[in-house]
C-alpha cells in the first residue's frame, strides 16, 4: 500500500465542562486534529491555544431539541449550545495548497465523547442521530460514524450531506437527521456501550480560504420525526420521467406528495412505494420542470425535496454495439474483491475477496495481536494485550466478518523475518516504537509521543535501531503455526476455511516503509528464497489453499530490484536514489532481465523441486503513474481523487489505457522521462497482457492478480463510471483477481459500480460465466460483454457527458425478456432497474443517458 492509511490512536484529553453542574447530560467538545502542521501543508486545523479541540464559537442555534428526548432521555444529548453558554462547537482549517498539493494531507477529524470520563452510553433504543450545522462554504462535507467501548468497534460511515435538507450544510443552520438504520454495520459495535461520534472532512472543499462549520444540538432521539426523503432523483422513460426517492425509515409516513412547479400531481400511498411515473401531458409544456416530493404522516409535511429535469435531452448521438457470438474466456469470480471490507457491505456489494494487507501486515504478530505501522505512521507498535483470546484477535475477527459477508478472507503471511513486539503496559506517556526519542535524540518529531519519525532535521536518517527493541524474529515455522491455528479455527481450504495467502506486501518499498527491519532492501535472490520458503510452509499444511506471491508495489519492481535503483556499495542503501554510482547492477547480474521474469523462472524451478506448485497468483499493485494537467493547468496524477474537470476527466478515461493497449502514451509521466525508460516503462504499457505473456513464457499456469488498485476520483460521480470501466477491462482483459484498495464506501459512486456487476439487482445476482467480446461504433460508449447458461450481459459506459447515446445493441441470440440496470447523473445514489421488458428478436433499442453506466441483463 502505497497511500497512507491514517490511524489516529492517540488519547486526547476531554475539553473541560462548560455546561452547569446541574447540565449533566449536555458534554463538552473532545478533539480536533489534522494531517497538516502548522498550515504548511494540508488541513490546518485552528486549535484552541496548543490542545487539539474544537473551538467553541458564539452563534447559537436556535431550534429546540424535542421534548421526547429532553424529557425521557437527557443523556442522549451529545451537545447543546443551551448547556454551554450559547457556544456551539467550531470547526475551522485552512486547505492550503501553495506549498503542498499532495492528496495524503488531505486530512481532518473530530469525535465527540458523550461524557467527560469518555463512558460508554446506551442508543440501542434511538430512531435517529439529529444534529445542527453551518458554514461559511457550502460544499465543504464530513462523514460520522460512531465508535463502540472498544478500539476496533466501529459502524460504517454516514455523508453528513446525504441527510441534510437540501443536501448540503447550507451558509445558516441546516438540520441533519440520520436514522440510525441508514448508519451502515450497526452490527460492528453494541449499541448498549457507545463512546464516541467521529467526524472526518472530506475532499473537494475550498482552496487558500478559511473555512468553519459550526455544529450544535447534536443529539439521538426515539421521536418519530417526520424527515424529507432522501435522494431524490429521475431518469427518462418512454411517454414521460421516472420520480424516484428513497426513505431509510418511512414508519409513520401514509403518503408522499408530488409536485411539477410547485402544484400537487400526485400523492404515492403504500409502504415502501418510492417511485411514480410522471406523464410528459403531466409534465406541461416542454423545457425545464421543478418536481418536488415530500413526505406526510397525516398531522405533519417534511420539507420538499426538489430536482430540475428537462422533458426531452439536450443532444443525442447514435451508436451500434455487438456482441460475439461465443465467450472467449472464463471470468473471474474473484474480480469481485476488496481490502478490509464489513459484513455488511461485502453481502451488499456480492463481494468474493476481502483481503487482510497493507502495510500494516508486514510486521503482524498473529501470536499477540500486535503490529507495527512503518513509515506511514512514526513506526508506532499497536495491539495486544499479551495473552490476548483467539476470538479477540483482529485477524480472527477479519475471518469471521468475511465469511459472514459472504467473502473468501485472503490472509497475509509476513516474511520479513522479524514481527511486532506488543507495547509494554508500563508506558504511560509515550508510545512504543522503532525511533524513541530517548534513544535517538534530536530527531524530527513523530506524530505520537516519545517517538521520532527516524530522520534527523536535515534530512540524514538514523540507520542504527535495533529491532530487536520491538520486534520479535518471525521464521516460516512461526508463520506455519499461524496457519494450523486458522485450520483448526476455520478449517483447512478444502473445508470452508482460507483458501487464499499472501506473501507479504510491496517487498520493493520494505527499505522504505519498513526501514526499521528492513533497511538494505531486497535483491532477486532473497525476493524469490522468502516466497519460496514461506509458501511452501503454507502448502505444506494445507496443499489445497492458493498462494498470492510477491504483492509488486509497482512497474519500478517489476523491472528490477532495490538493488538496481540505488548506488552499489556496502553501504549503497543509506544514499538517496539520485546519488551518482552504478545502478541496475543486480539486474545485470541475473542476465539483465527483468525482475519479474527472473521470479517466475526461479518460482517454477523450486516448484519443481518441491513437487507442489508454491505461486499460485503473481501479483502486482495497480498505481499507475499517469501525469497530466487538470483545467488549471496543474500537473497532476490523472488517476488521482478529483472533481469533474471538463479538460482532466476525459484523460481519466483515457488514462485506463496503461492496463491493455501498448501504444499508449504518457509523455508527463516521471517514469516515462528518466534514465530508467529503456528498463522500465516501455515494456510495461498494456500492463495486464504484457504480464500475462511473461507468465506464459516463464511459468505457465500462474494466474494474474491485483490485490491493491485505487479507483480514480472515489469521492465523485463520475469516480463509479471510471470503476465500470476498470472492472469491465479487468473482465475483458483476463484478469484472475482484483481488490478495490478502499475506493468504495457505502453511499458513494464507486460502490454502486460495484454492485453493478456484482449485485446489480439486490438479490447477489452477478455478471459472470464467460466474456464476450463486445464492440462500439463510438469512441464515446464503452462496451463489455458477458454470457453465462442463461442471460447474456452487455455493460455500457457513455463517457459523453452532455449527450444520450441512442443504442442498438445486436445480441449474439434472440431475447424475450431484458432489464436495464443504470447509474446516472440524475437517478440519486441508486441503480435504476427498469423492470422486466418485453424483447422481440436479437436487437434492443436502448437510450443510455448522458454520462452514465448501464448493465442490459437479457434472456
């Protein structure tokens, strides 16, 4: 894992009580931090003298909670400026961006306690979380989510946005009410025993510009409150517009009300009745319409919500897709995967991998529960306690959320040779890790008390730790116990238990994510022996289970080893890469091939010897360096998180090239203009079949894994139709295994896409049997198809984002029956299913909206 993965696990102290002493149940504010320090950088979070706490600010607001919750639950309020001298809670930060632009700075945070000793309360009863906001930007945006008595118990996260009237923090107080079933893995924490509501800033906020939200009457209530609908959205239909809304809770709802232009239509009875077709005689004249929507309880109307649409597209263009008559191969089951994914969103997302990696993994102790963060976060030892339970362990926990999630867990075995010693439970004011202060004085500060980040200020690492300090030395019999422990937990592969391993993580950046235990880096050699040894320790108890080997960070590693970007010498590994010296001397030294094929060769050579294949996957991390410039003219990683850019988001699309076509070209890429090219970038462009053909030609039978990829722009609309594109390459392209490393949340586009082909109706349907090959007589609509005993799929991605695509899609046989699946601009946060159609012939007549992803399901 390239990116950081912030785990913020320091203990902040509770604000003092400003409420009166007999306010009891009002809690003051607990903490604020952020990635940026002292604004040169990031977020710069405003703190109040040197505490990183909320602000609390002068501006009350001035809507009462209600009565039921004041009278029966007074502890269920979080806060209330009424309790704290008219001060509602302040969030400010600056995103400063004239120093910095890289996105890992992108950070920003809060929680809440509900009392000063940070006691647990009980919300098992509430309906909802109500809280108050504003800002003096709207567009800024937080999720919550809520955290158990325990460190590990979480929900999932909830868009403040998504539950706000008129769907945003608006510049005066906006309320926000989310019902407690809409908060996804309630499961994940008893709600008899909750601490803490968490806030975490998202992206897209402004530049260079002081920014607040102030919040306030942030409590839970059991009242049943009568909210707007959610998500309103609309999709064209022939003779009129489909109205569709959502609900998390409709208890006490009788009817909704539907307006064109402000005039009552229609009133949709019925529970869970959530849609209603609007005539275009109905519509009016043609042009713009405002239709509105709101909910009724017989005594009381919610507020409208409202979306503009137009009676007839703006511009439509023709186009003709064909599917093959025949599948040229078998799809994965496993394209389907993910990385630390809940129960819950596994079963909603018809999820089949959930991987246990990252960072984190390389130095796991399975034994204590312990782990070790690396560079990502101050080299700081985590876990524990010593004699901590199996059932307790987070690994066990993993395994049994993935199955319950409907998932094949993929374990991550260490090879490094050393593993986390579990912090001593004497310390009290300092952390535990690789660069104490103590025993290296004058290094830069880390981000946790007592320990340094291992680089003095001018810029000179320190090289001498000991890691036997807080490491434990870690071998394949130690690794094997692990092993036996989970067959004897969850059963051998053949018997429900794991059937996937991996050997370790992105190996090519242990000298510098893991410099502590690992700091001369790794050569050809030693890569292939600690693969070989450690698989075959895994096979040797249980043959059946399937290895992932290597785990490439990248093309860089691909190429050559450690050895070959730095200086030779004893001593090569402490000078910076750009330091004169010879390089590539370990790739000339294996025959100047690559790497990857030096692995491969090697891998079937001790396969043979051992008499069991010990690689069952190669995998390799999907990052790729594609540089351009965005509309400002700044020159960023395309496939990085950004808005829609009129001038950058067609060059997302495009940039998805470097996985299949090896005529593309990326002339602002680093790696395309170094002295590396020769070694490194060429042969790489066309990613996916360039390593397939090594395999083939090095060690047949491997199958091609990706067990990290981060999906372009995530956090945005068109982030879900770059990720249909993805994953019907992936599909196309032969791919044997794919995890989305953290792209997709619940609520966002990205996990919709998913769904799309992996649960496109609710039901755990999926694409899937064989891969058809697909083609598009426009450049502007992607194509992908599939066919397994029954239905024939077509995926159809129109990345025009002004003009429907009139389709006619000629299928391979004649259909009677088709639905279509669709994610559009307009729809909301939903998949539109258009319901069973009536099909004559082997040609469908389909309108696929402007800027959309569509799934044609036919039989």
């Amino acid at each position: 894992m390239r990116r950081m993965t912030w785990l913020f696990l320091a203990v902040f102290a509770a604000f003092p009580m400003l409420a009166k002493a007999d306010d009891i149940h009002l809690y003051g504010a607990s903490w604020a931090d952020s990635s940026g320090k002292d604004g040169k950088g990031g977020v710069s979070i405003v703190w109040s003298g040197d505490k990183r706490q909320f602000l609390l600010r002068t501006d009350p607001c001035k809507e009462k909670i209600d009565s039921k919750t004041y009278g029966e639950h007074p502890n269920w309020v979080v806060f209330d400026s009424d309790g704290n001298n008219d001060n509602c809670l302040s969030f400010e930060f600056t995103w400063i961006t004239d120093t910095d632009k890289h996105w890992d700075k992108m950070w920003a945070g809060g929680g809440l306690a509900f009392n000063n000793s940070w006691t647990n309360q009980d919300f098992s009863q509430a309906k909802a979380l109500v809280l108050y906001a504003k800002t003096n930007s709207p567009g800024v945006d937080f999720n919550v989510n809520l955290t158990g008595a325990k460190d590990g118990q979480n929900t999932g996260t909830v868009k403040l946005s998504d539950y706000a009237e008129g769907k945003q923090i608006g510049t005066n107080w906006t309320r926000i009410v989310i019902p407690m079933a809409s908060i996804p893995n309630l499961a994940g924490i008893d709600l008899t025993q909750v601490k803490i509501l968490t806030f975490n800033l998202l992206q897209g906020y402004p530049e260079n510009k002081p920014v607040y939200v102030h919040f306030d009457k942030i409590y839970f209530t059991d009242a049943a409150l009568i909210t707007p609908v959610e998500d309103l959205g609309w999709v064209r239909v022939p003779g009129g517009i489909q109205l569709i809304w959502g609900k998390a809770d409709d208890s006490g709802v009788l009817r909704y009300l539907v307006t064109v232009d402000g005039k009552v239509v229609g009133r949709v009875t019925g529970a869970g009745k959530r849609s209603v077709k609007l005539l275009t005689q109905v519509l009016g004249a043609a042009g713009s319409h405002v239709l509105g929507v709101a909910a009724d309880n017989g005594k009381t109307i919610s507020s409208y919500e409202s979306v503009t649409v137009t009676s007839a597209p703006a511009s439509v263009v023709s186009a003709t897709v064909s599917l093959a008559a025949t599948a040229s191969r078998p799809i994965s089951p496993y394209l389907w995967g993910f990385n630390y994914m809940d129960s819950d969103s596994l079963k909603k997302l018809g999820g089949t991998v959930n991987r246990w990696g990252g960072n984190d993994t390389t130095g796991y102790n399975w034994k204590d529960d312990a782990d070790n963060h690396g560079a990502d976060w101050t080299y700081l030892n985590t876990g524990g306690p010593l004699g901590i339970a199996e059932k307790d362990k987070r690994y066990y926990k993993f395994v049994t959320d993935s199955q319950a999630g409907g998932a094949t867990p993929m374990i991550t075995i260490p090879i490094t040779g050393w593993v986390a010693k579990v912090p001593p439970a004497d310390l009290k004011d300092v952390k535990f890790g690789s660069f104490p202060t103590s025993l290296f004085p004058g290094q830069k500060a880390g981000k946790e008390p007592g320990l340094g980040e291992g680089e003095y200020p001018d810029g000179k690492k320190v090289w001498n730790n000991d890691p036997n300090y807080n490491y434990l030395p870690s071998d394949p019999v130690f690794q094997q116990q692990w092993v036996k422990t989970l067959i004897a937990d969850f059963g051998s592969s053949a018997k429900g238990g794991i059937r996937l391993y991996q050997m370790d993580n992105e190996p090519g950046l242990w000298r510098f994510n893991h410099r502590d235990v690992f700091p001369k880096g790794v050569g050809y050699d030693e890569l292939v022996d600690l693969n070989a040894k450690y698989a075959a320790a895994v096979k040797a108890v249980d043959p059946g289970a399937q290895v992932v080997g290597w785990t490439a960070w990248g093309v860089m590693e691909l190429a050559g080893s450690n050895w070959d970007y730095m200086p030779g010498g004893v001593k090569g590994y402490q000078a910076p890469d750009n330091s004169p010296g010879e390089k590539w001397t370990d790739r000339k030294a294996h025959g100047d091939i690559p790497q990857v094929a030096f692995f491969l060769q090697e891998m079937a050579k001790r396969s043979k010897k051992a008499g069991v294949r010990l690689i069952d996957y190669l995998d390799d991390h999907g990052f790729p360096e594609v540089w351009g410039t965005d509309g400002k003219g700044n020159k960023v990683n395309v496939l990085g998180d950004f808005p829609y850019d009129p001038v950058l988001t067609p060059k997302q699309f495009e940039a998805m090239r470097i996985f299949w076509d090896p005529t593309f070209e990326s002339p602002d890429s680093w790696c395309a203009n170094t002295a590396n090219k020769p070694y490194l970038w060429d042969p790489w462009v066309g990613l996916i079949p360039k390593l397939k053909k090594v395999i083939a030609e090095n060690y047949p039978g491997t199958k091609l894994s990706m067990t990290e990829y981060y999906p372009a722009s995530k956090s945005y609309y068109h982030g879900g139709l770059l990720e249909a594109v993805n994953l019907g390459i992936f599909m196309r392209e032969g791919m044997d295994m794919a995890c989305d490393w953290d792209g997709a949340h619940p609520g966002n586009y990205v996990f919709l896409a998913h769904q799309l082909f992996s649960n496109y109706d609710g039901q755990g349907h999926k694409v899937g049997g064989g891969y058809v090959n697909a083609t598009s007589s426009s450049a502007d609509l992607y194509a992908f198809g599939a066919k397994d005993a029954t239905k024939t799929y077509a995926v159809l991605v129109n990345k025009n984002h002004d003009a429907d695509i009139d389709t006619t899609l000629a299928l391979p046989a004649a259909a009677s029956v088709y639905h279509t699946y669709t994610l559009s601009q307009t729809s909301g946060k939903r998949i539109y299913d258009s319901g069973p159609v009536a099909a004559t012939g082997g040609q469908i007549k389909l309108d696929v909206p402007a800027f959309s992803a569509m799934l044609v399901v036919a039989q």
